[in-house]
C-alpha cells in the first residue's frame, strides 16, 4: 500500500509540474488599467526641427502610403555616422565632448561651416544656445522617426540639461558638426531640441520643439492581444465615450479609431487603431495622436462648445495645467495585458 501511495503523489506531482508548464502559471497575464489624465503627455519626445510638423502629418494621415517628395526629400539618414544623439554631461563622464548647441541651425552649405564669429562657441544655456560638455547616446536610447522627423527618448533626462544632434538629409543637407567632421580637439557644433526648462513662455522656440500628443503607458512591450484604449469625457466620475452634446465618440474624433484592421480606410470599429510605429511604439509603450493638438484642434471638427477645448495643454506648463478647471475633463482609459 505504501508503494501505491508513493506512486499516486508523484503521478498527482508530475500533473502539476505539467500543468504549471503553461506560461499561463509561471508567466501570467494579468490585465493591467491604463488611466492617463490627458494633460500628463510625454516628456520625452521632440521634433528635432519644426520642419517636421508638415512631415509628421503627412505621414500620420496617408492612406495610400505615397507620400510627397516634399516630405521623402527631408527623410534623415539616421544611421551612424550620420546621425549623432548627444546629451549634456557634467565634466566626470570620461567620454565627454565640448559642444555648443543652437535651436536655430542652418544647413553647412549657408554657414560656411559655422564660422565662429556667427556661431560663437560661449552661449549660456538659454532657449537658443548651450555651450557645454555632452556625451553622445546609444542607439539603444533614443527612437528615431527619420521621415516623421521626431525623436523619442528611452532614457531620463534631467530637466535642466540639453539634447542636440548632427544629421543629414537625404536631399543633402547637412546640419551641426559631429564627432566625425572635427578633430578630438574641436568643438561640436549640434541642432538643439531640447534646452534647460523648455517652458512656452520663458523658451518659446524650444517650446514648439516639444511634441505634446504622445502619452507613455504605465506599461513596456505591449502587445496587441487584449490591448483596449479609449479616449473618456469625465461626467461626474463617469467615464463616457463621447462628450454630452456630441454623439461621435471621442477616440474616432481625435482619430485613434477610424479604421478596421489593416484598412486604411474610414471604417471606425470601437477599437485601438494598432499601428507600430505609428499610433504605438509597442517596445517602449507610447501612444501617438495623429494631430498636434488634439485636444484642442483636434476637437474643433465635431465639438461646438469652446470651453470643453483644453487649450492650455499646450500654451501652458504642466505644472499650472493639472490645477485648471479642465485637468480632469479628458483621460486614457483601457488595459493591457502584461507579464508579471
């Protein structure tokens, strides 16, 4: 009989064991709630000139997939040693490289290759200009939209420090001097997008820089599985599709639901539109509007009432923002599936 009991606990053991194999038990899925009230956008991505606004919307709203040569013309050559990332450092990173970075940066071709006496290499950090020491980002930290013209950054980056780049077009345009074009001795010469405290009205230039319609989810590497996400009007802490007065719901207004599936075409489902790259950057977990501003231009089609605008999204900081009046009327709403 002891030999049967014996034998029953370990067959009871090997089911479990092999029941436990499913990543459903070691690696579960778990819904996870998304709610981001709609004025707490990224602070990490930037248009690296405001060039790229035509550019970005060009491509965020192309159905056909052919885009104008206007925008192909200023597609970046991204890859190294064209494309330099560089932020500023204090002078105990090793690998530190003296730089000065302008927000206003013409091409080499109109600079005579940044002469001194017009591109002085002493600039305070102020919205137009830093002179400073940098180290240079990995690929790994920064994501790079060479036709869109934007750049998201992977890492945290202190308020008051600087972030510029040197890179090229492919119409052959050449902007900053990198490490490659001076010797070690030199001074870089870089096109700043993001300067020290980059408020609208202290840094307006700079401020015009900073994109403020992509959201950062609590959550990395999302997957399209079990993924929802809405956009909600709070009506007395109840959370609606669609603003009172207005029967179109709000996701498909601001466009992050106008199309079924792969379809490129008007087709609103209720759901998510899932383009990588586009409406998300799964790896990192942001979400990309379609407009600049979405809460207020992007309103203004279907939303007869101006006070349900929220402007001050992008005319004011975040700090005086989250204490108006409208700092709870909009927010993200859903779930993702995530592994614990």
């Amino acid at each position: 009989m002891l030999t049967k009991k014996v034998f029953a606990v370990f067959v009871l053991f090997v089911i479990f064991i092999s029941g436990c194999s499913d990543s459903s038990v070691f690696n579960e899925v778990t819904p996870q709630n998304i709610s981001i009230p709609v004025w707490d956008y990224s602070d990490n991505y930037y248009f690296i000139d405001t060039v790229y606004k035509n550019s970005f919307l060009a491509i965020m709203n192309d159905s056909m997939g052919v885009l104008p040569q206007s925008v192909l013309s200023k597609k970046i050559k991204y890859d190294l040693p064209s494309f330099q990332v560089w932020v500023q450092c204090d002078n105990t990173i090793p690998s530190k490289r003296l730089g000065v970075a302008y927000i206003y940066l013409p091409d080499t071709l109109n600079t005579n290759n940044y002469n001194s006496s017009m591109f002085p290499r002493t600039k305070n950090a102020t919205d137009t200009a830093f002179c400073g020491f940098f180290r240079e980002l990995n690929p790994s930290e920064y994501y790079i939209d060479p036709i869109a013209g934007f750049i998201g950054l992977k890492i945290s980056i202190p308020e008051n420090f600087c972030v510029a780049v040197s890179y090229e077009t492919y119409e052959g345009k050449k902007y900053g001097l990198g490490k490659y074009d001076i010797t070690s001795n030199d001074t870089l010469v870089l096109k700043m997008f993001k300067c020290a405290a980059q408020y609208p009205m202290t840094t307006p230039r700079a401020w015009e820089l900073k994109m403020k319609n992509v959201y950062r989810l609590p959550y990395q590497n999302i997957h399209q599985q079990n993924f929802n996400l809405r956009v909600k009007f709070n009506f007395n802490k109840v959370f609606l599709d669609t603003i009172p007065g207005t029967p179109i719901p709000i996701s498909q207004i601001l466009l992050i639901d106008r199309y079924n599936g792969t379809s490129r075409n008007w087709q609103p489902d209720g759901v998510f539109d899932w383009y990588p790259n586009r409406t998300i950057i799964p790896e990192t977990g942001d979400i990309i509007f379609p407009t600049l501003k979405p809460f207020s231009d992007g309103l203004r089609r279907f939303v007869s009432d101006t006070t349900l605008y929220f402007n001050e999204i992008y005319t004011e900081r975040k700090a005086e923002v989250q204490v108006s009046s409208k700092c709870t009327l909009y927010f993200l709403r859903g779930y993702s599936d995530t592994l614990k």
